[in-house]
C-alpha cells in the first residue's frame, strides 16, 4: 500500500513539473517576443524573390513543391484553388490563380519615385526653433499643435523657409575634422586636416561607401535577438533615403543579455545574412552593447540638477580618484566620470532601451531611433549644428500632451559629451536608472532646461500619433488613419476616408505636379484611337478631382504590356486591360510611358511562368476576385513633408498585399534592384538587396 502511495505521489510529482515546464516555456517564449518581435515564419513565394529564411532560393526547388488542390477544395475559389507549398514547410496556403502574388499588379498607378527633387546640400541645416514655433504657436498657448495637417504642408511646401545653407566659413564642411563632435569613422584619416569638397565628394559604390564632405552623423539603433521584418523595413528606409557617404548606421546589440548577440548576428541570422555586405562596405556597423559602470562627463560643472557639486572633494583613493559629487568621480587627470554602484548595476533598468539612448548619445552624439521608426526624409539638416544656437538637441512631444516636459525619446538627438547630454543622463542616474522620456523631461522642464532641448511636434516625425489619441484639430492628414494598424491592411475599402483630405495639387510645380492619363484620352482609347502612337496618346495630363462628391465611376486603367494579352493564352501575360469601379481619389504624380507601366507590372521568368500557368497556380488576372486589389496609394502621398513614420510596437502583424506598408516595400525592392529611384531621384548602387518576404497567409 505504500509503494502504491510513493508511487501516485511520484507521478504526480512528474506531471506537475511537466506541467510547470510547459506553463514555463509559454511565458517565457511569450516574453522573449514581446521584447524582440521574433516569430518563427515561413518565407512565401514572390515572382521576383522566391526565398527562404532571407536568402535567395532556386526557383525551380521551390515550385516542384506546388501541387494543385484536388476534390472537394477546388471549389473554394472560383476558377479552382491551388495548394501551395513553401520550401521545406509541412504548412500549406491556398492561392487563387486569378489573384495572387504572381499575377497581381503592383498598383493601378506608376508612382513618381523622386518626388522629393534633388537632396539637401551636404552642409544644409535646418532652423529647428523655426519648425518648432511654426508647428507649435507660442510655448505658453499651444496654438497650432493639435493642427497636423497644417503642419505637414508647411514641412512639405516650405522647404526654403526653414533650410538654410549658411555662408562658406561657416558651413560645416568648413569645419576642422579633429574638433568634430562626431568621431571619425574608422575608414577615414584620423590625420585629416579638413574634408574634402562637395564637389571632390567620391559617392557610394558597390564596394566602397564613398566619401563625405563634412563630418560622418551616427544613426543609432538597439536591438536585442534575431533580425525581424521591423529590422529589415527599418535598415532600408535607412537605406532608402538618408545620405550614405555622411552617416553610419550602429546597430547595438545587447551583450548583457546574451554574450553571443554579435557572433549570432554576423554568423547565424538568416535575415541579417543579406546586409553583410553593407557591413563589410562599412554602412553598417554593429556595436555590443554592455551597460558601462562608468561614464566620463566633460569638464564643465553642471549644478543645475539641484545637488552640485562638494565644496571640498572627498580625499582621493589609492589610484587618485576622488569624490566630488553625488555619483561623480574625477580621476588623478583630472577627467570627472559619473559612476554606478554594484546595487545600480545588480538592478538595471528593465526598459534597457530607454537608458541605451541617453549613453550612447552621450559617448557619441548624433541621432538614435527606435527600431520601429521608419524614415521618410534624409535627417542630416536637422542634425547639423544650427549656427545661430551651436546645438542640434531635440527629442518629439508626447502625443498631444500640452505639458512642455512630456517628451517621447523614440528619436532624439543630442550632441556628444555636453552639458545637456551629462545632465540628462545624470538625472536619470540619479532617479534610480530611471531613464522614462516623462521623468526626464519633467526634471528638464523643472530646472529650465527644456528650451535648449527642443521637443518636435508629432507632425515631423509620429503623424499619425495625434490623430490616433483623438487630439486633432482641422483636417485630417493623408492618409486619414484612425489607428497604426491600418498602414498593414491592403483589403479594397478597409480603410474609409483614408483620402478625404486630399487635395489635387497645380501641375505648374514641378516637383509636385500631377499626370495622369486624361478621361478624353481613355475615351479615345475606347473609340480605337486616332492613329497616334501609345506614348503620345499617353501624353500627361493635369486632372481635376472633386473629392467632396465621392461618386464612384468606372476607369479603364492599362497594366503592363499590349492590350491584346486579355486572351487566355498559356504563354502570354496576365490580363492588361481591367475595368474596375473605384471612389474617386488621387492619381497623383502618375507616369505613363510604357517603360515604367512595364516596370510596375509583375514580371515572371519564361520557365518560371510556363510552369506554374501548368499547374493552374497562374491563369489571367480578375480584379473583382482579389482580395487585395491593386490600388493608387504611392508613397509620395504618405504623410508628405513628415521625417519618419513610428510603427508603434505592431509586433503581431504582416503587412496585407496592396497595403500602404506594402506600397513602401514595392518601392524598397524596385530601388535596391535598381530598378526605380528613391525619393531624391538616386539610383542604387550598392550590394543588390533581396526583396522582402511574402508571408504564407497573404499568397
């Protein structure tokens, strides 16, 4: 009876530890993707980059696991459904071969790419007291800052107003190198005496990074483990958009958590894989992150925190240090570090992130980002020291808080080893590693230091954020979004009102100006034409909308290549001639020759397509069965004049085809094969970039 009682007790013993195990795992996995956005997902099929995990996959191995749906299922979509297989997955996806990733049309329109014109001038700063008080009102009534909108076409038309190139001898790459607020890279000349011209500037080449006349800026970002989507959208806007001979990229990865976080990025991440030749190029630099138990401060005395410094330093230790403020050593050199005590390091801030920002900055200067921030305009003129102030220090608002201390540190920017930048990190210091962008504002707020630390509206740098907290006064921004989650949804009508403020712009402006195929055109093409050639048929024109009335009509809009592959031929194109109903809304900045409708269509190799139209995966294009239809969103129309977007921890979702996440990727993958250009009008000249994934639930 007792080895029966042992034995019951033992089992159960067992079940609850397997239970406790499992109990365990879960929260902990759970955890491990709050904190790094990791999810374990099979790479989908795309006519332009069939891959898995991040590299590149033959095109033959993966449609030889293709098998067409038999029974039952075919009648889960009209024309037949196919099941499709991923790579070595056991996971299956039902594609619709009139609607899918291999036959859908990027959009119903050409977007233009170089939008924004020719890049700032390498020395151009910006005035950034002038964006503040033009996008903010007075300090004291807030007038325009729930007015987003205002805002952003003030950033957008306005360019002139508040950039400046300042007079030679004053510009930055006047400047001595060796009294640089930022460090030289380690690719430069530490002997360098002055920069090189702008007109001597060597640009970035597939194997060098080129040179820069004026000093190298630090993009600063952290992560801890594995390369996600968020990082991928993140390094390429970076990418995309900011000027690559003048800035470097320092990706900190936290050693203190995992010890191996370098060698598993550099050796084992399927992701980062495709952007070590940008590290070997020198774009990107990835640095270990380790919470240093001591931080030199400059040689300037800062009592504005309230605590000062001792009348008379403490005697000095052993190796000549001595103490001569609250956490504050100066050594036998006389160079005074801020210090953590073992307790301090035992019990390091759980937000790791919100302390990385204010040391790093601190060493280094320069501009840091949450890693989901994605850019949108090339910082450098904002992070240029304006000469009128000598500072370039500026983090954003706090949604539409009106407090003047509530900032949000998501991007900032600070200038290395000052006085604002040692007084902010000791503050935070000295409220228990309490590095909140709300603590440390409010103690800036409280000893007058916030007007040295300029705080940004939402409009520059978070558009959506005052919208999304119900705060905003007059239009609404375009797009018109009510949440973050619906830049991810491709879904035709999901998003209602995303272009109610829309406004057709004059097509005098060149750099704004809208062309589109005129309706007396299309009618004409409906007629059969008058004898003239596509391209001049196709002739660009300016075309008046009136938004307000929200009628819907019907457009004939051409696709690709000739009007006659509407024919169901196994060789020839999906369909090039749809018709389909649309609410009115912009067709802005369009280009209609046939070149670049071709470079927006999906392609597919020759074998590549001959195979799957044999398995029925691709058969002609029916844009009444898709459920995510191409549409006329374009880059140049999200949230024009704005420096970045901020995702906000939209960890758990992909982004749907057709989406306005998905119109930036199209844009991302056309430049980086050099293919279209970026918003400056720059082709890509660097290591070829592979497309991002598609996920499985989205073929």
């Amino acid at each position: 009876m007792l080895e029966h009682g042992f034995a019951r007790n033992f089992l159960t013993i067992l079940r609850n530890l397997a239970l406790a195990i499992v109990l365990y795992g879960g929260i902990f996995t759970f955890i491990e993707f709050i904190q790094t956005g990791s999810v374990n997902s099979i790479a989908a099929l795309h006519p332009s980059n069939l891959r898995s995990h991040g590299r590149e996959s033959p095109s033959k191995d993966i449609v030889d696991t293709l098998r067409p749906i038999r029974g039952g299922s075919e009648a889960a979509l009209r024309g037949g459904a196919v099941e499709v297989r991923v790579g070595n997955s056991k996971k299956k996806a039902i594609i619709n071969p009139h609607a899918n990733v291999f036959n859908r049309p990027e959009s119903l329109v050409v977007a233009k790419d170089d939008y924004m014109g020719p890049r700032p001038h390498v020395d151009t700063v910006a005035d950034l007291s002038l964006l503040v008080e033009r996008c903010r009102g007075s300090l004291e009534g807030l007038e325009k800052m729930r007015h987003v909108f205002e805002c952003l076409q003030f950033l957008d038309k306005d360019e002139k107003e508040y950039y400046s190139l300042p007079a030679h001898g004053n510009r930055a790459s006047d400047k001595d190198p060796q009294k640089s607020e930022y460090a030289l890279p380690a690719d430069h000349d530490y002997r360098l005496k002055s920069y090189v011209s702008p007109s001597d500037a060597i640009p970035a080449s597939n194997s060098s990074i080129g040179n820069c006349a004026g000093p190298v800026i630090p993009y600063h970002v952290y992560w801890t483990g594995p390369a996600t989507w968020r990082v991928e959208i993140f390094i390429k806007s970076y990418l995309y958009t900011q000027n690559l001979p003048c800035s470097r990229l320092w990706i900190w990865l936290d050693a203190d958590r995992n010890p191996t976080a370098m060698k598993d990025m550099l050796q084992t991440d399927p992701v980062f894989a495709a952007y070590l030749p940008l590290v070997e190029r020198g774009d990107i630099v990835l640095k270990s992150w380790k919470f240093p138990s001591r931080i030199p401060l400059p040689g300037i005395a800062d009592n504005t925190d309230g605590l000062g410094y001792y009348k008379t330093p403490g005697p000095p230790n052993s190796d000549g240090e001595r103490l001569v403020a609250d956490g504050v050593i100066e050594d036998a050199e006389g160079q005074q570090w801020l210090t953590l005590t073992p307790k301090q390091m035992t019990f390091l801030p759980v937000a790791v992130s919100d302390a990385v920002r204010f040391v790093v900055l601190h060493l280094h200067g320069g501009l840091y980002l949450d890693m989901d921030v994605i850019l949108l305009r090339d910082m450098r003129p904002l992070l240029l020291p304006d000469p009128k102030t000598g500072t370039h220090a500026f983090a954003e608002r706090w949604g539409a808080h009106p407090h003047p201390g509530d900032y949000n540190t998501a991007i900032m920017s600070l200038t290395a080893n000052s006085s604002l930048s040692s007084y902010l990190l000791r503050g935070g210091v000295r409220m228990g590693l309490n590095f909140h962008p709300m603590v440390i504002g409010r103690m800036a707020w409280k000893d007058e230091r916030n007007e040295e630390f300029l705080m940004l509206e939402t409009a520059a740098v978070d558009p959506l954020w005052t919208e999304f907290d119900s705060s905003r006064v007059g239009k609404c921004t375009v797009p018109c979004f009510k949440n973050y989650g619906e830049a991810f949804i491709g879904k035709a009508g999901a998003v209602p009102g995303e272009w109610k403020s829309y406004e057709e712009e004059e097509e005098t402006s060149s750099r704004n100006g809208a062309v589109v195929v005129s309706r007396a055109e299309r009618k004409d093409e409906e007629d059969g034409g008058d004898g003239r050639n596509e391209d001049d048929q196709l002739e660009s024109r300016s075309v008046d909308m009136d938004l307000r009335r929200k009628r819907r009509r019907r457009r004939r809009l051409r696709i690709g290549g000739d009007s006659d592959a509407a024919s169901s031929s196994t060789t020839r194109k999906p369909e090039n001639n749809v018709v389909v109903d649309e609410e009115e809304a912009p067709l802005l900045s369009l280009s209609t020759t046939q070149h670049q409708r071709e470079s927006h269509s999906p392609s597919l190799p020759e074998d590549l397509e001959s195979r799957l139209r044999s398995l029925g995966v691709i058969k002609d294009y029916r844009i009444e069965e898709d459920q995510y239809p191409p549409n006329n969103r374009t880059l140049q129309n999200f949230y024009r004049g704005a420096w970045t977007y901020h995702i906000h921890n939209q960890w758990l979702k992909h982004p749907q085809p057709s989406s306005w996440f998905d119109v930036i990727q199209h844009a991302h993958n056309g430049f980086f094969q050099s293919k279209r250009s970026n918003p400056y009008g720059e082709r890509w000249s660097g290591p070829r970039l592979a497309n991002y994934e598609r996920w499985v639930e989205y073929l």
